[in-house]
C-alpha cells in the first residue's frame, strides 16, 4: 500500500513537473520569436526610412538563408491629420508584419509614419 502511495506521488510530481518543462520550452522559443523579430524588423524599416519615394510600395519577402521561416510584409497607406492636410498627399503609414514558420505561427507588428 505505500509502495502504490509513493508511486501514485511520485507519477503526479513527474507530470507536473513535465507539463511545467513543456512550458517553459514554448514560452523560450516565443521569446526567440520576439527578439529575432524586433531586431529584423527594425532592420527593414530602416532601409524603408532611407530608400527613394519612388520605390516605397506594398511588398513581401523573406529575410534569407540567415533567418530561414522568417518572412515579411509592407503595407503602405495614406493618412491624414488635420495639423498635415497640407501635406495629405506625402504623408504615409507604414506597417510591416514579420512572421515564423510557413503557417506564420508568430507575428510581430510595427508601425512607422513618415512625410516623404
């Protein structure tokens, strides 16, 4: 009987103790996810910010054999502000999306306003 006791104790201190792991694993390649995407994304908002007007447009791509299954996307928009109607036409928003994996497990969103 407390053989049975101790190993009834012992299995649910193993699956606790494996679902905790399991967990922790996830949460560690999330972290990775965001880290790497911070970094890549600034990356490419920066060639954005110093390309030509000409040559700013929607567009998608990868990042290379660098960072395989990591992909990107640039959707630019018009939008005004009440203080820039002026300048309504020159004014953009600028979003890029990077994703992880081919199903795009992760996201990672920034947002740029620039008066070209």
């Amino acid at each position: 009987m407390e053989v049975m006791f101790a190993l009834a104790l012992i299995g649910i201190a193993l699956t606790t103790l494996l679902a905790s792991q399991s967990q922790g694993l996830s949460l560690a390649n999330e972290a990775k996810f965001y880290t790497t995407a911070s970094f890549l994304a600034q990356g490419k908002m920066a060639e954005i910010e110093i390309a030509e007007t000409e040559g700013i447009m929607n567009d998608s791509g990868d990042f290379g054999d660098d960072y395989p299954d990591y992909t990107w996307e640039v959707e630019i928009n018009s939008t005004s502000i009440e203080l820039l109607e002026e300048y309504a036409d020159r004014f953009k928003q600028i979003d890029l999306h990077v994703y992880f994996g081919e199903n795009r497990v992760y996201q990672y969103d920034i947002r740029l306003y620039k008066l070209f």
